[in-house]
C-alpha cells in the first residue's frame, strides 16, 4: 500500500510540473500573438505638436508681457492670420479658375487628327444635302452605299461623319469580289 501511494505521490508531482510547463508555454505564445497582430495592424499615431507649442508660448507671453502689449500683439496675430487666410482663399480660387480655363482648352481641342479632319471637311453653312453629297464623294462607292442605307434610316441632318474614310480603289479588292 505505501507503494501505491509514493507512485501517486510522484504522479502528482509530475503533473503539478507539466501543467506549469504548459502554462508558462501558452503565455509566452499568447504575447508573441499580441504583438504580431498589433504590428500587421501598423497603427501610427501622428500628433501636431505645432499647436501645444503654441499654447505652452501663448502662456508664457501672459505671464510675462504686460496686458497692453499683449493685447496689441494678440490684435496683430489675429489681422496677420486673417490676411494669411484671405490669400490662401485668393490662390486656392485662381488655381480653380485656371483649372477651368484648361478644361475649356482640352474641350475646345479636337480629339484626334481623324476627327479635325472630317469636321473640317464640313462646312457649317452648307445645306445637309450638300453635307450628305460630298461625304459620299469623300467616302467613295463602299461610303457611297453606307450613307444611302444611313440617309434611309436616319434624317440627314443627324447623320454626322465621325472619321474620313479613304475612297475605294477602280480595281475590286478581294474581300469584295
């Protein structure tokens, strides 16, 4: 019987021993897991010391400026700071007006050189007959047949040529025999 209880002695001690074993384990991997979430997290805090100087500047002043003074200079700040205001207002809507000013530009521009060219080829006061003829003289026969079966399903007046196509040659091409 005594043998049985220095065996549960021991098997007491041994277990006491590997559950502090484990615990001190799972401790340790629970505090790397912390901070390798905290890191892929990557939070930066970013604080503006520019404003606490200023406060901690703005108490020293009153503790050793008379009021008089202070007050002329709280007046200055205030009238520097409102100037330095109304010319920031001043740029920020000159550069939205020159921002305006190159949009008009770049919609005034034509796209490409097809288009300047095809618009160009058409004058605004020719009647929409006279626009119709000579984008087919433009077109040739193939643009000749593409703008008569346009001219059936659509007024020629909303018919308008996007690019200028090339005239087709005398000789039928191999695609068209």
């Amino acid at each position: 019987m005594e043998y049985l209880i220095q065996y549960g002695m021991f098997l007491a001690k041994a277990a006491t021993i590997v559950v502090a074993i484990v615990l001190v384990i799972g401790a340790i991997a629970a505090a790397g897991s912390r901070q390798r979430r905290a890191s892929k997290r990557g939070e930066i805090v970013i604080e503006r010391l520019n404003d606490h100087l200023e406060d901690l500047h703005d108490a020293v002043r009153e503790e050793v400026i008379d009021p008089a003074t202070l007050k002329l200079d709280n007046k200055a700040r205030s009238k520097r700071e409102k100037e330095e205001a109304k010319a920031e207002t001043k740029r920020a809507k000159a550069e939205a007006k020159d921002k305006a000013k190159e949009k008009a530009k770049e919609k005034a521009k034509p796209k490409d050189e097809s288009t300047q060219g095809a618009n160009a080829a058409i004058p605004e006061n020719k009647s929409s007959n006279e626009v119709h003829a000579s984008m087919m003289r433009q077109a040739g026969a193939s643009g000749s047949m593409f703008w008569t079966l346009m001219g059936t399903l659509l007024p020629k007046k909303s018919v308008r040529c996007v690019r200028k196509l090339p005239p087709c040659s005398q000789s039928p091409s191999p695609v068209m025999r």
